[in-house]
C-alpha cells in the first residue's frame, strides 16, 4: 500500500455523529471485491438526491472539497458493520487521514489495513479542527505522522498519539501482506528444512 508519511492537503469539515458504515458506502454498493471504483458512492445517500443529482448541500459536492483528502468528522465514525469497503472508498475518493474524537474498533483497524490514518483528538482540539476545515479552499491542513501533530493553517498544531506499530506500517507502506514478504527469506529457509526433515508433508 502506499506509504504515508506527510500529507498536506484540503481538509473537509462533517460535524455528524454515528456516522456509520452503510452511511460511508451503502450496502447496495457490496458486491464487489475490488478496491478501486467504489469513490464515487461514497455518503451516496447524502451526496445525491432522490433523482439522481449531487446534492450541493453536501460538503463533498462543493467546490472548495471536492479534492479533500483529510476528514474531520464527529464522534464515533465508522460504527455499524465491519465492512471493509468502507476504508476502500474513503481512500478511492482520495481521503487519506480521518480525525475524530473516537472510531469503531473495527473501522480503526481497518484504515490502517488500507493506508488510511486515523487521528483520535479531543473534543476542544476536533472542534478547533473543524473551524479551520470550515474555511473552504482555505482549509488546509497538514499532518506529519512521523512528527505525530496535525498543523493548522495559522501555524498552530496538535499532538496525537498513535501506535508504534502500526506508525512503522503506515510510514513503510506495510499492510498484512507486505509485513508478511518482508519474512520472505526467513519462511523460505523454514521451509527449505522442512522439506529436508520430513519429505513426506
């Protein structure tokens, strides 16, 4: 997966609760197992109206976020099933860093599964956040993971704590696979002696 290290980049602003799975990616988008071309339904119910057409109202659909990459979204995001489609059309829309004040246990595991960062904060820091992701084009913000601080536009910054581990994943570009290949020469020795001791496996 790709590496994150530094993204800078337009934050979009989504003060709901409970945001849940089936609100990221609608169940009716499940069928298939790809992990590209699911961006365009992702907030389907709240991107499009009833017939068919964006829904200006909605953050994504205006102009100054259409290309957002960082968002900044109220409690408990990600609640509701554990699909994990859900990361697969945040990082296909171009979303690489979500912010909260608290994530589904699942959803959590599975941003970093996808190259998608997760940043826990408090309740005073989200809301300053979110009145810097309010300021439309002007709403940039950068967040250095080997630093582990999120920079506002006006220069202030925050703090954030995040897992020593799953930081050398992120930073690496290592998902359950890559930190599998990266034991390739040690499982092929094993093996190699295996085969030698027991020829009949």
């Amino acid at each position: 997966m790709e590496k994150f290290t530094t993204l800078t980049g337009v934050a979009a602003p989504l003060p709901i609760i409970n945001i849940d799975t089936d609100m990221i990616i609608p169940k009716q988008f499940l069928k298939t197992i790809k992990r590209t071309g699911l961006g365009s339904a992702l907030f389907h119910e709240m991107r499009t109206l009833d017939d068919g057409a964006e829904n200006p109202d909605f953050v994504l659909n205006q102009p100054a976020y259409r290309k957002a990459q960082i968002l900044v979204a109220g409690d408990n995001f990600g609640c509701g099933s554990s699909r994990e489609h859900a990361p697969w059309a945040l990082l296909d829309f171009g979303i690489r860093c979500v912010i909260s004040t608290s994530f589904a246990d699942i959803f959590y595991n599975n941003c970093f599964k996808n190259g998608i960062l997760p940043i826990v904060v408090s309740q005073e820091d989200l809301d300053k956040l979110m009145d810097d992701a309010k300021r439309g084009a002007n709403a940039t913000l950068t967040v250095d993971l080997e630093a582990q601080e999120i920079r506002g536009p006006d220069g202030g910054s925050i703090g954030f704590d995040i897992d020593p581990f799953r930081k050398h994943c992120l930073m690496n570009g290592l998902d359950d696979i890559g930190l599998t290949m990266e034991k390739a020469q040690s499982i092929g020795a094993f093996e190699t002696k295996v085969e030698g001791e027991r020829p009949w496996i």
